[in-house]
C-alpha cells in the first residue's frame, strides 16, 4: 500500500509582476523524512515553501495535507495543520526572554502567562529533541545559533510535525551545523517531516533522505540521496554538465596591494567585531574571506574602503 503524503503541493504557480517564482510545481513531502529542496539562488525555493506555510497564497494548484485538499492562507492555518517555518531571518523579540518569546500570539493558553506551564514543555521538548534553551534567557543575550533553536523550539511548541527550515546553516558553524543535524534526525525519529531549503551539496548529501530539485521556478526532479551525488545534482540544478575542478593558475610577480595590520574596529552599537586582524592581499589572486553571517566580514571591507571608523591598526592600499 502506498505511503500517502503528509502533504502534496499540485500545480502550484506564484507569480509577482511578470516573473514566475514557481511554475506548476508538484512536490510531495512524506511523514518521517528528510527533504531537501535544493536548487541555486532564486529557483523558486522559499516561494514554494512561503506559500506552504501561509505567508503566500498561489495564484493555481491545490494543497493536500495527509490526503484532503485544503487552503492555506496564513501562517495561523499552517500551524493548525501542523506547518511551521523557521526563516532565514529570525522573528524574534529582542527585549523578551525564550518563553515569552515562544508564547508571544497563541490564543489559546488563556490571559494570564503560565510561567511554570510554559518552563516544563519547553523543557520536555529540549528533553526530546536534543535542544539546548533556557527559557529565562533573554534574546539579546543569544548568538545566532541559540536564536536559531529557539525558534525550531517555538515551532514544535505549536505543534509542528512538518517543520521547514531556510538556509539553517547559513549562520552556524561546522560544530553547530553537526549539532543541527543531530536534533534533526532525532525529529525524524519521532515521525516528524524536515525540509531544509538550502544549495549546500555535501549538507544534501549528509542529511537528507530525498532531495527536490528546481531551477528557474520549475520542479525538475526529486531523488533519494543515497542514488545521488555532488556531479548528478549540480547537473539537475543548472541543467548542464558541470565540472566542479578549477583550474588555479600562480599570480605572475605578485605585489602587494593591500597590507591590514592589527585592524579592530567597533560597531554602531559599541561591539567589538574586528580585533587585531592582519593580512596581505597581492596582485594577481583572488582572497577569500571565510566566516559565517556577523563574524565582521562586512565591517572588515568596510573598515578598508573608509566606511567604518577604525578602533585600532591600519590597513594600506
């Protein structure tokens, strides 16, 4: 007997003005797994997921949750369906601790803000899952990956079983990322469904039970991950053969054209985001700059080109 879905999007078209975000995509998403919805930078990823969760509505194409049409219009319904999304951009209340953060707009808990009540569930969660949250703990006092669990918290305190995350990793380290993926496979355990939006291949490859792919707003195929590879999906993503090998040549007499010496500099809001940084940048290369999202990346090329003022050090061009 055939599985039926948790849910089945139909023929789901989304279009602003003239561009089609999505065009007459099928997708299926099964209790107890790990999807991947993978394709490059404005393939229609979230779109599809937005509409999923009730922040969009498609213009065509129908829904079904465990078999049964029906209308998601807003995120209040995705929730009564079980549908919870945690963005790429947290929506958080920075002055509000987790647990108030995490009761903030359920109706149904009565007037009166049940701390004790509020403090075990969110405990038996953690408990569950493999969550680390304090639920006294302001949000302002949380770095990026405690924000982020607290918000994959506050779904599964609303009851998701389907929980979609967009680009989790984005913000996090290799450690974190590791720990992540821990808790998401403990939520497949219990029988929930994960999607994780996301164009990472080797983080497809390593966590996902089947991958989705689109490209240029059009549901192109889903495979199960262990039938993949890095070569076979970059090809169902870009729609060509791609070779992931770069040719790397030396610069040809390399001089100096940018030297930063023991650079710090201070933020807007008086934190320190660059401390003691030195490098060399020479003619001829190409120099990455690696670090996940707030580790002062924009701060640094903005020290350099004179658009932030600078703590300590000097740079030289």
């Amino acid at each position: 007997m055939q599985q039926v879905p948790a849910v089945r999007m139909e023929n789901i078209t989304k279009t602003f003005k003239n561009i089609k975000a999505n065009d007459s995509v099928t997708l299926e998403i099964y209790h107890g797994e790990i999807l991947s919805l993978l394709g490059e930078n404005g393939s229609g990823k979230t779109t599809l997921m937005n509409m999923l969760s009730g922040i969009y509505y498609p213009e065509s194409g129908k829904i079904y949750i465990d078999g049964k049409e029906e209308a998601i219009r807003s995120p209040k319904d995705a929730y009564r369906f079980g549908i919870g999304m945690v963005h790429q951009h947290f929506k958080l209340v920075d002055v509000f601790t987790a647990a108030e953060n995490i009761m903030l707009g359920i109706e149904d808990e009565g007037k009166r803000f049940n701390k004790k009540a509020v403090t075990d569930k969110i405990k038996d969660i953690c408990d569950r899952y493999g969550f680390d949250v304090d639920p006294n703990q302001k949000v302002y006092d949380m770095n990026v990956s405690q924000k982020q669990t607290l918000e994959i918290v506050k779904t599964i305190y609303r009851g998701a079983n389907l929980l979609i995350l967009d680009e989790p990793t984005a913000v996090l380290t290799p450690q974190e990322t590791e720990k992540l993926f821990s808790v998401i496979r403990n939520m497949k355990e219990d029988g929930k469904a994960v999607v994780i939006i996301t164009h990472k291949l080797h983080e497809v490859l390593g966590i996902s039970d089947r991958v989705a792919i689109l490209r240029k707003g059009r549901y192109i195929d889903a495979v199960k991950t262990s039938e993949a590879d890095e070569l076979s999906l970059t090809e169902m993503m870009v729609g060509k053969k791609v070779s992931l090998d770069i040719d790397r040549s030396d610069p040809v007499s390399p001089e100096k054209r940018i030297v930063v010496k023991d650079l710090s500099c201070r933020n807007s809001d008086g934190v320190d985001v660059l401390k003691n940084v030195s490098f060399t940048a020479y003619s001829g290369e190409i120099l990455g700059i690696a670090g996940i999202s707030g580790c002062g990346q924009k701060e640094l090329l903005e020290s350099i080109a004179g658009l932030q003022v600078v703590k300590d050090g000097s740079s030289i061009v």
